[in-house]
C-alpha cells in the first residue's frame, strides 16, 4: 500500500493512552511523595519531553547525515524519520511549558534559578552566564524552531518530489542543500540544549563527555523505536519492500550504538572516578550510593541485555527477536534519562528545604535571643526597685547587674553561635564554590547540597525508582509521540518512489 491510513482502532489506542498519560501527569502534580513545590510534577514533564524530543532531532541527524553521505538503505522508510522529525512543533510546546514555569519560579529544578542561591555561591555565580532564565529561553525556542525549520523544508521538498517530481537529481539536490547544514546545526547545537536542561540539575556538576553520552543514549532510543514502528508498519500490509536486509543494518545500528554508549558510560565514570575530581565525583558517588537500583540497573538494560541478545547475527533478522530487544532498549534509555534528571532534581529540593529550615531557625533563635535579653533587663528593673525599697546596700545590686549581665552576655553569645552554626552549614557550599581541588568537603558539597543529609535517603517512588505513576505518564508520552507521527505518515506517500536511490533502497543487501 502506497499510502498509509491511520485508521480510527489505531486512533484510539494511541489518542486514549495519551489521555491517560495526561491525566496520570496531572495526577503527580498533586502526589508528590512528601517531596513538595510539586516536583513530581514538573521532573516527569521535564523527563518525557527531553526524550521524545532528543529522539525527533536526533532523528534528522540521522537523516541528514544518510543523505549527506549518499546513503541509499534507508530511502524505503525514510518517511518514519521525517514524521518523528516533526515532532519537535509539539515539542517545542512542551519546553515552553517549562520555560513559563521556570520565569514564574513555579517550579525548583535548577538550582541556578534560585537568585539568592546565586549570590552565596561562587560556582553558580561563575556559570550564571550561561546558566540562566534569558539562554535558557533562548536556547530552547531558537534552536529547537531552527530544526523544526530544517526539517520541515526537508520533508517538504521531499513530498514535492513524489508528487510533482521525476527521478532525477533536481529535488535530491535540493534536500542535500538543506541536509548538510542540518547536521552541522544539530551536531553543534543540541549540546548546548542538553547542558541546560539534563546536566544543569546537577548545577555544581559538569563533564564535558556528558552531550555525547546523552546523545548516544537518545540515538540508540531513536533506532529502536524506528525498529519496533516498522515492525508493526509491516505487519500491517505497510512497507513490503522493507525487508529482513534492512531490520539488519538497523539491529547493526542497535547493537553498535549500544556498545558506544557503554564505552562513553564507562569513560566518564572511569576517568572520572579514578581522578577523584571532587565537583565531577559526586555525580556518581550520589547515585551509587543512594540510588543503586538506577546506577547498575541502567548497565544491565542498556548493555549487558542488548549485547548477549543481538551479539548473535541471526536475531538481527528475526523480527520477534529483535522487536523484543529494541523494546528492553527502548525502555531501558528513558530509564537513564530518569537517573539523569531525578536524583539532581531531588537533591535541589533537599537543599532548598535545607537552607530554608536554616533560615527559619536563624529567625526563631533571633527572637528567643531577644525574649531572653528582655527578661533580663526586666528582672534587673524589678530586683533593683527591690533593693531600693528595701534598703539593701549597693553591693547586692551590684552583683545583680552581673549577673544581669552576664544573663545578657549569654543570650548575645546564644546569637553568635547560632550564627556561627548557621555559617557553618553553607560553609560546605562555599568551600565547594572557590575549591576544585577534590578534596572530600569540596567533593560533597559539589552535589548541590549532597552534604546536607543526602546519604540515606529514604525511598520515594517516583524518585528513587520510577513509579506506576512514571510508567504511565511514559505510555502516555509514547502514545502520543506515535499518534503525532502516525498523523504525519497519513499526510504523504508512504514509500518515496521518486528518490533517486529508492531503487537501490528495494534491492538492498548487506
């Protein structure tokens, strides 16, 4: 079948399991898990919109650098990734969503947003550059409308070639005009989004292998999911000349990726851990300590399962086979985007809560303090009033006004060490600011309050681990990712017949 027809069963799966997912976002805004300022809320948002994201422009990088490269295998679906390509539209909505929230302070993921955070603190002070509301803004809407631009003059040249074009090289070199400077533009751009939405949660952190670890983990993401849609696009009756040949340079492509995201996953807590960089190691030492299910189970699903499954050269030709590893993939990278994103977020709030309790006890100890020296100074006026009325000798006032005194003495003191212990407790985030020598203060302190009560810390759903609530908000995510795309298919030719190298695409051999 020449043209794909979304049909209304189809409709309603996807459409009603976006519903839901909905309807299960909202529902966290009000089931925070104990953890407050609705973060439940706005980290799940902020979690599924990155992914689906990350996989629609990593999805026209691909395509761009196929067709940059006079690639000819991937012609036969190349309308999958022009549609997923699409989805940056809705998704620059949703970041905008994020955006709004993040001026109007209604949520408190980053802690470089945090103004008074900013002027206590060195480190935040010297990134606060970049690392503010206005690039955080203008990053997100420019360069996330510049792809959707280049994509979308790409789909459209594309769409005009089947449908008014011939097969030769007029429209091809129209969209190589247009695909070249689509991958320069993703390729050097898309870092600077992943460093202020993912890394900046963890704001004292940084790692300058980081935009290609979470680059990697969305290209394996995207390619299983092209896998499992064009499983079921066949199916259907959709794609006949997609065939075995193809599903294995894609399940080449899965199993290869997976293998380089794991060198990057182990380079960076490699090189990283061995060194000891105090403000890099507490990355790792926070989610190996306090979230180990996440740290290793993210090894587990996203290497040691995919390698054993698709080492073998047959399973990358067995549809159910490879469906089921690319679903276990699929999964397993928007699992690491949830240990990327949660413990960070968490750990923000912990030291607002923290520094907003140190400022609560700074107040009550100030008026007790005041209480007390008003006691004092009322005791001494009626003692006095006593000792005149009764004609008591000046000695015995004298030693009540020393003692007057040193009462007095002792509530000033009670400030000064309140004032000192409260010192104390932002002086690890001071010591972290102007230190990078490593040492075990700078270390915990470079976690953005990890010193503060971090070790040990209770489980919370939806933290900790993903929550029923997580799993539905993903399926719902997922669901309306695939209507958005499927919409798309429905709207051009399923096969470009006109390419150039769809020839070369329908007898393809590996």
């Amino acid at each position: 079948m020449e043209n794909f027809v979304f049909s209304s069963r189809a409709k309603a799966i996807t459409g009603g399991t976006a519903l839901f997912g909905l309807l299960l976002l909202i529902a966290s805004y009000f089931v925070d898990g104990g953890e407050g300022h609705h973060m439940r809320f706005w980290t799940n948002l902020l979690h599924n919109s990155v992914f689906f994201i990350g996989i629609s422009f990593i999805a026209c990088f691909a395509y761009g650098a196929f067709t940059t490269a006079y690639a000819g295998w991937f012609v036969q679906f190349k309308r999958v990734w022009e549609a997923f390509g699409m989805f940056l539209l809705p998704g620059l909505f949703l970041m905008g969503i994020i955006v709004v929230g993040l001026w109007m302070h209604a949520h408190h993921m980053y802690h470089w947003n945090d103004q008074e955070a900013v002027a206590t603190d060195a480190l935040l002070t010297h990134k606060s550059s970049f690392l503010n509301p206005v690039w955080f803004t203008g990053a997100t809407i420019i360069i996330l409308g510049v792809y959707y631009w280049l994509i979308s003059s790409v789909r459209k040249i594309s769409i005009d070639e089947d449908t008014n074009g011939t097969t030769s090289y007029a429209h091809h070199r129209r969209i190589k005009k247009w695909a070249a400077p689509m991958i320069a533009v993703i390729g050097f751009t898309s870092p600077f989004l992943i460093w202020q939405w993912i890394m900046s949660l963890d704001a004292h952190w940084y790692s300058t292998m980081f935009a290609w670890y979470a680059s990697a983990s969305l290209f394996v993401a995207m390619i299983a999911l092209t896998i499992m849609l064009l499983i079921y696009l066949k199916s259907r009756g959709y794609f006949p000349g997609v065939t075995a040949e193809h599903f294995h340079d894609l399940g080449k492509y899965l199993f290869a990726i997976s293998i380089f995201w794991t060198y990057v996953w182990f380079s960076q807590f490699m090189l990283i851990w061995y060194a000891n960089v105090g403000e890099e190691t507490i990355y790792f030492k926070l989610r190996m300590d306090e979230y180990p299910v996440l740290f290793w189970g993210n090894l587990l699903l996203n290497f040691i399962m995919p390698f054993f499954i698709l080492m073998r050269n047959d399973t990358k030709r067995k549809y159910g086979t490879l469906f089921f590893a690319s679903a276990i993939v699929f999964f397993g990278h928007w699992f690491d985007y949830f240990n990327m994103i949660k413990p960070g977020a968490r750990q923000t709030l912990i030291e607002m809560e923290h520094h907003a309790a140190g400022h609560d006890e700074a107040h009550t100890t100030t008026l007790d303090a005041g209480n007390s020296h008003g006691e004092d100074h009322a005791t001494a006026t009626m003692d006095d009033h006593a000792a005149d009325h009764a004609g008591t000798d000046e000695s015995h006032g004298a030693d009540h006004a020393g003692d007057d005194h040193a009462m007095a003495a002792t509530g000033d003191h009670a400030d000064d060490d309140h004032a000192m212990a409260t010192t104390g407790d932002h002086a690890g985030d001071d010591h972290a600011a102007g230190d990078h020598g490593g040492d075990e203060h700078g270390t915990m302190a470079m976690g953005g309050g990890a010193g503060h009560d971090s070790h040990g810390l209770e489980f919370k759903s939806g933290y900790t681990l993903p929550g029923l609530l997580e799993i539905g908000i993903f399926l719902g995510f997922l669901g309306g990712f695939l209507f958005f795309v499927l919409s798309m298919l429905a709207k051009a030719p399923l096969e470009p017949k006109k390419d150039p190298y769809y020839e070369e695409s329908l007898h393809h051999h590996t």
